[in-house]
C-alpha cells in the first residue's frame, strides 16, 4: 500500500473520503459503509453511484446472504488511471508506469546526460512514457499524472530546479510545463532522493514513522521521512547533505563552488578522483564499484572511508532526527557490507545510546526502484487526497 492513507480518512462526508477509507483495499458492502461513516443510506447511495461512474470503485464479488439477494461487494479499483513516475539520475533515468497502488506495470531505462539540458532529457522521458503507454494498451487519457525526481534542489511548489549544481540549463526551467504539454494530469517534481525515501519508505518500511534514506553516488544527498511523511522543509530542501560541510573535507573543491563538501569528498567521482591521482584505472563510480567486488583492496578502503565520512555527517543527523532506520541506496550501496561498515562505525561510535539503541543502518532494499515507486507514489498520495477527488467528480458532472 502506497497511498499513505488509513481506514477512517480525513473524517469528511464527502465522495472523496468515503474513497479515502475504500484505500486500504478491503471490499465491502453499502451497509458497511453506511454504520463505517454514520451517513445516511441515501447518501451513501450518492457517493457510491458517483465513485462507480468515475470507475473509482467497482464491484468485487458478494458478501454472506443473510436471506434474498446477497448484498454486493466494492472495492476500490487501482486501474482506474495509470500514473507515469520518472526517476532522473545524473546519467540514467528510469521510466516506469504504475497502477493507482504505486505498483510497476512496466518500466524503460535510458541512458541520459542530465548536461544536455531540460528539454533532451525530458523529451526522452516523454517518448518513453508513450511506448510504455502504447506497450500497457494504455491511452495519454488514461494518465492520472506524472511525477518526476531530479538530481538537484527542486522548489516543490513550482516544480523548478534551482541553481541545480549538476545540471546546467535547467535552472528554473519549467519541467511541469514541458511534461503536461505532451502527458497528463498534474505534474509533480521533486528532489530524486526525497523520491526514494518516499519509494523506499512506502514499499518496505510503511510502518516506520521516522526514516532517513541517504543516496550516495554521483551526488550525496538524504530524503527525511517524519511522522510517516516526506518532511521537505520551507522551500523543499530539506536533507541536502551533499554541501554541508565535511569534517576532513579540507580544501576540496565541489561542483557547487564551495570547498570541502561532504560530496567532493564521499562521492563516486570523488573517490575515483583520488584513486586514478594514486595511479588506479578506474573509470566512474560502477567501475569503482566494480574493482571493489573484484577484491581490490585500495577501491575496497578507499569505499569504507567514505563511510566513515558519511557516517561523521549522519552521527549529527541522528542527534538532530533521531530516525529508526537509515538506509542507504545509490550506486555506492551496491558494495553496502564495504560503505555501510564505515557508516556504522561512525554513527554508532558517535550517538549517544538512546539514539542508537534500535537504530538500523542498512541498504536500501528497492533494487534501484525506489525513485520511480516514490514519484508514483507522491502523485497518487495528490490524485487521490479527497479535495481532488470532489474536483475530479465535479467537473465530471458538470460535463
Ligand atoms: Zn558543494
């Protein structure tokens, strides 16, 4: 279950709430609905009519007869739209398209250069999507939105980038716009790593309210899940580890403009940086990853030490949010016993007990899905809030 909602919803009258508690995915009856919700048999006759037309609820099967007709059974129906989730790294990007449940019904990887601008990169996007589309007998106007992640900082509201380090000519850029030109629905961009930690937390740890998810691969960067919610601070950038001062960051210069960020030290390229200036041959971070799993034991150190200086900079994140879990994904966390033992070295080594008594520090376990499920999974959590529901009828009404 991804769509972050729980039997009892937003407690309003309302089509869309009494669609918030058919979420869970248990069927059930008029009359159940009726003594669930304390609404009267008509109006609950109402919204039900309005659900079914729009396809949001559909029949399933029919309850215990207790004598004539059995009472008929609904559900909530997940193929009532597709969702087009976009995960943008800096040289790959993975398109998937999704039931209203956030699960994958198909999914296109593409090689990218995130240099080459908004409007290549998202061109390809789109392109994908409509195979995907055409591939799932599926139609733009099946489409209930599109959510994209991005490796940069991204101002949620408006969906642009801002002064994005690794990603020239996309500052400000208007990735809603260009996306709901050629798909549907609303279009909603956020930060890849704020993505994962919303993939990640709604695919393997739905129960754990306090989760850190931290990316380490061309960039570093972490997505906070608090209270059971992306907690993205005032203008979306909460999480932003990768320019925060390193403590032996020294004078390593980063692509931001800034020296000794925790990313010009513990990044892939950093690393790789450091290991080819000791005469290594070792071409980006997969083959850094690579010459790791092939037992090479300078690539090997050389992963752990970053731990370490990811875990310095995690010890203060556990002080600060005091998270349950941590877990790590991105490229480097495919040698996780080597990155993980630096990071709990550190951060155990560091916090106090009552932080890291039960703390879990461990690789993230979405097999590089987490992003595509976490931009589904944010605009299905928007699609089907009950305010957009009540919308969706009401100009379906009014037609
Ligand atoms: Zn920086």
């Amino acid at each position: 279950m991804s769509t972050d909602v729980a039997p009892g919803g937003s407690g309003g009258t309302g089509a869309g709430d009494l669609l918030h508690l058919m979420l869970d995915g248990v069927p059930r009856t008029r009359a159940e609905l009726i003594s669930l919700t304390g609404l009267a048999r008509s109006t609950v006759g109402a919204r039900v009519e309005a659900l079914m037309s729009a396809n949001l609820l559909v029949p399933s099967g029919e309850a215990a007869s207790t004598g004539g007709r059995p009472p008929a059974r609904l559900a909530f129906n997940p193929d009532a739209g597709v969702v087009v989730g976009v995960d943008v790294g800096a040289t790959h990007a993975l398109v998937a398209l999704t039931d209203l449940r956030g699960r994958v019904v198909g999914e296109r990887a593409l090689a990218i250069d995130i240099a080459s601008g908004p409007k290549a990169v998202l061109d390809d996007v789109v392109r994908a999507a409509r195979e995907l589309l055409r591939s799932g007998r599926r139609r733009v106007g099946d489409v209930s939105g599109v959510g994209i992640g991005l490796p940069g900082p991204v101002e949620h509201a408006t969906g642009r980038p801002v002064l994005p380090p690794i990603m020239p000519g996309w500052d400000t850029y208007d990735v809603p716009g260009h996306l709901s030109s050629a798909l549907r629905g609303p279009v909603l961009v956020d930060n890849d790593v704020n993505l994962m930690a919303l993939g990640e937390h709604a695919t393997v740890y739905p129960h754990v309210d306090q989760l850190l998810f931290v990316k380490v691969a061309t960039g570093i960067g972490a997505g906070i899940i608090s209270g059971g919610r992306l907690h993205r601070g005032a203008q979306g950038s909460a999480g932003d580890l990768g320019h925060v001062a390193a403590p032996h960051g020294g004078d390593a210069r980063c692509t931001c403009g800034n020296t000794g960020c925790l990313e010009a030290v513990a990044s892939g390229p950093a690393i790789v940086r450091r290991l080819r200036a000791q005469g290594l041959d070792i071409a980006d971070s997969q083959g850094l990853v690579d010459a790791s799993k092939a037992g090479d034991l300078v690539a090997t150190e050389a992963i752990r030490d970053a731990g370490r200086e990811i875990g310095r900079v995690l010890a203060t994140c556990v002080s600060l949010l005091n998270p349950s879990v941590i877990v790590v994904g991105g490229v480097l966390a495919q040698t996780a016993e080597h990155l993980l033992a630096g990071v709990r070295e550190v951060v155990y080594g560091r916090s106090l007990p009552l932080a890291t008594g039960d703390l879990q520090i461990v690789a993230s376990r979405t097999a590089g899905h987490a992003g595509v499920v976490g931009a589904a999974t944010m605009v299905i959590q928007h699609v089907l809030a009950p305010g957009q529901v009540e919308d969706r009828l009401g100009s379906a009404a009014a037609v």
